[in-house]
C-alpha cells in the first residue's frame, strides 16, 4: 500500500512523453503569448471585486500591505514555479511536479486540490462576470429577469435556502461561451486573451490616472484600523488575514504553468512569463488599493464592485469613466475565465494520462490539438457550480488551495536539489535553501491565518478524493500497471 502511494514517476519519461509524436499537444505560444496569458488569469475578480471586501472586513487601507506579504511568497514561490516549469515543461503544474519528487499519492491530493481550485475560482469569476452584465445592462434600461440571473441556492446562517431562481444564466453562459473558443484551439485562445489584455489593464491605468486628484488622505487614518478583539478581524491579524484571502488573485501563474507542454521554448519562455506577469499584477493591484482606500472609506467598500462605487464617490468628475470600468471588468473577468478554463482541462488531461482519472480525458482532438473531452467536462461542471450556487459559497475554499499549491512547489524544489543534483537546469531558483523555505513559509503562514470552517471543508473534499483514488486510480495507474507486467 504505502510502496504504491510513494512511488515517482520519471522526470526523463515524462519529459519523453511530453515531447513525443502522440502527445498532440501543439507549442504555439511565444514568450508574449505567456506573459498576457499570466495577465489575463491574475488581473480579474482580485483587483475588481475582492479588494473592497478584503479592505472593509480585515486590513483597511492596510491592505496594500496585505498584498506586499502576499507578492513575497509569490515572488517566492514564482522561482520555484519557474525552474520547475523550464525543467518539466509538461501540462500539469504542481501535479505533475508532486509526481516525480513526492509520489503519486501525493500527486494525486496535490491534483485534487487543484481540481477543486480552479473549478472554484472559474465558477466564483463566471458569477461575479454575470454581477458586471447585469449591472451594464440595467444602466442601458436593460432588466434581466432575477430568476434567470441568481444562483438557485444560498446558505444563510439558518443553512441552505431556496432562493426561487432557476440558475445563474449569464455566468452559465459565459463559461459556455469561453470553452467553445477555447476548443477553437490553443492558438485562437492567446490571440483573443491578448486583445482583452489590452482593455483591462488600459481601463486599469485610466482609474489608476485619473483617480490619483481624488484621493482624500484622511481616509488612510489610521491605515492599520485597530483590531476588534477577534483574531484577523484588522490590525496586524486582519493584514495577515487579508494577505491569505487576497492570495487567490494571484492564482494565475499557477495556472499559467499549466500551458508550458503548448510553450514554443518553455525552457527559456516559461520563467519570463511566469515572473514578468506577476510583478506587472503586484504594481497594479497596490495602485488600485491604495487609490481606492483613499477615494473610499475602507468601511463603505464591502460590495460586489468596488472600483465602481469609488469612481461614484467622486461624483460627476469620472461619471464619464463608469462604463469603461464596467466594460474592463467584463473584459478582465472573461480573460480569467479563459485562462482558468484552460488550466482545469489540462489538469484533467494531465492526470488521465497518468491513468487516475478515466482515460478518455486525454484524448486530443486531431484539428484542433488540445483536450477537448477533457474541455467539455470541465465547462458542464463549472456551469452547474457557477449557475446554482452565489459567489459567497465558491470562494471559500480558493485561496487555501492555492496557498498548499505553492508551498508544495516550493517544498519540492529543495526535495529534488537533493535527490536528483544532476538534473538540467535550464532555470535555477536563486539563493536555494532560503528562497524556497521563506517562500513556503509564507504561504504555510497565511493557511494558518484563514477561517477553521475553510479547512474543515477542505478536509471533506480532500477524504472524496481518497475515495476516488483508491476506488479508481490506485488501480488504473499507468505506474501501477507498468509495475504489474514487470
């Protein structure tokens, strides 16, 4: 039992089977190609929607500091993403790494998670997208009907309610709509996530401008609020609080390396990718804190849209950019649908081909070259999450996920400098022991600082999970199979 639990998968077959003729995933993508596609995940729900939240329930204006703690363990952990993905430049992320430095037992619990992070994030994001449409289309005196633009369910403090609405329709559809593109090819997915790159971060730099000569500093005061007696509830617990909950906007690097088995020179490509789209996030997403805790008073920013309600604050000086920020946000929600999209079919494509999930996940589509079952499957179970369930109950569980994502990265890059020494490098994490261990520190520290009821449900998932494995993939795992014919 333990043996197959602990046993790796070959760094050399899996490199092998990455670049062989029957793989069919296709390396399109230039070194541009991934610092956009890192863009498009990371700047999304984070910078539009979990900011005001986040400043009005734990850190204040502090929650530019929040985001500081937040980018060192992503910088951190970034490294570590970055020599792994030069390394193995394989399709599935942090699952594929646990396989060959930890086990497939591990493996399997990392892949898990991620399966649960991503359809998570990608369902909160569809939701959140389908809070901005509604909202667009009420200032044109346009009225979607309320039974088919909310979540069918809700829990309340008196447990799961009814809500009387049949499903979430636009977020249903926007999911729809992304995997059909995406199932277009992988190529078609850049090109339209590059062109929606372009109007997010430009409406970014519009608020950013422009909002400077409104700032009122006395909004900042005190910028650390004094901590209400409850552990994360403001002062220095809340900033380190609202560090572990603004995590989850910076899920996108992960999900960038996702895409390094359809990267051009992944070896070279991949690091840039991975670091430049992260430092261009961490700029913008401190700017718009900053800029938006010093129009609004952080008390008054616990709503859906926060950047909105800021440029309302300052009366009919930027009334004129309200529809831009609306328009930026849809456009900057739907590239982080595209991209969360991706990551979670070649997650599933990932572990198929190891033979833990049913292999006809990773079947390629000869036209197109990517997974398309694997794409179905993922756009049928996010829309049902996305259309039954409000954005509240999906991203409770995001941020743990990937906090534990990165820690692994990081504590699996000082597993292989020492059992495998030898390995080339094309990428090297610098100042090894130390970075990987301040960056996993720092993620490990802010899981600690989330809620107990996130870990309780992350335990629920992780038992369904040990169910799965060891009623299936134990079984069907292709290492299992090649150790039963030897």
């Amino acid at each position: 039992m333990l043996e197959k639990i602990f046993r790796k998968k070959d760094i050399h077959q899996m490199l092998t089977e990455a670049e062989g003729s029957n793989d069919g995933l296709r390396r399109n993508l230039t070194a541009a190609n991934l610092v956009t596609l890192g863009i498009g995940a990371i700047v999304g729900t984070g910078i539009f929607v979990i900011t005001g939240t986040a400043a009005a329930n734990y850190a204040g204006p502090g929650l530019t500091i929040s985001f500081l703690i937040s980018v060192v363990g992503c910088i951190m952990a970034g490294l570590c993403y970055a020599e792994f993905a030069a390394m193995i430049p394989v399709a599935g992320s942090v699952y594929s790494y646990s396989y060959s430095t930890m086990g497939e037992g591990l493996a399997w619990f990392i892949g898990w998670v991620l399966v649960l992070e991503y359809l998570f994030a990608c369902s909160s994001v569809a939701v959140g997208w389908s809070g901005y449409i509604v909202s667009l289309c009420e200032g044109w005196g346009i009225h979607l009907p309320q039974h088919l633009s909310y979540a069918t369910f809700d829990h309340t403090e008196a447990g799961w309610v009814m809500t009387g609405s049949l499903f979430n329709f636009p977020a249903v559809f926007i999911i729809v709509l992304v995997s059909t593109l995406l199932l277009g090819g992988i190529k078609q997915s850049a090109f339209i996530n590059n062109i929606i790159v372009v109007i997010k971060v430009g409406v970014i730099l519009l608020f950013i401008g422009f909002g400077l000569s409104y700032i009122d500093t006395s909004n900042w005061d005190p910028y650390i609020p004094a901590n209400t007696g409850s552990f994360g509830e403001f002062g220095w617990s809340g900033v380190l609080r609202g560090a572990g909950v603004v995590f989850y906007a910076y899920l996108g690097f992960d999900a960038l390396s996702t895409a390094a088995q359809e990267a051009k020179n992944p070896q070279r490509d991949m690091p840039k990718g991975i670091l430049i789209s992260l430092l261009i996030c961490a700029v913008l997403y401190i700017s718009v804190t900053a800029i938006l805790t010093g129009i609004v008073n952080y008390k008054d920013l616990d709503v859906a849209a926060p950047i909105a309600l800021a440029i309302d604050r300052t009366g009919s000086g930027l009334a004129w950019l309200s529809p831009f920020i609306k328009l930026g946000a849809i456009a900057g929600l739907s590239s982080v649908i595209l991209v969360m999209m991706l990551a979670q079919s070649r997650i599933y494509y990932s572990i198929s081909k190891d033979g833990l999930l049913p292999k006809f996940l990773s079947k390629i589509h000869k036209k197109s070259g990517i997974p398309h079952r694997a794409t179905f499957l993922a756009c049928v179970i996010t829309s049902v999450f996305a259309g039954l369930f409000p954005l509240h109950v999906l991203t409770e569980l995001v941020s743990i996920g990937t906090l534990m994502a990165f820690s692994i990265v990081c504590i699996s890059i000082l597993v292989l400098r020492k059992t495998q020494p030898d390995l080339k490098r094309p990428f090297k994490t610098p100042f090894v022991p130390f970075v990987p261990l301040l960056g996993a520190g720092v993620c490990i520290m802010q899981m600690l600082a989330l809620p107990w009821g996130t870990w309780v449900r992350l335990i629920i998932w992780t038992l369904a999970g040990l169910i799965l494995y060891l009623a299936y993939g134990q079984k069907h795992s292709v290492l299992n199979k090649s150790s039963l014919k030897k």
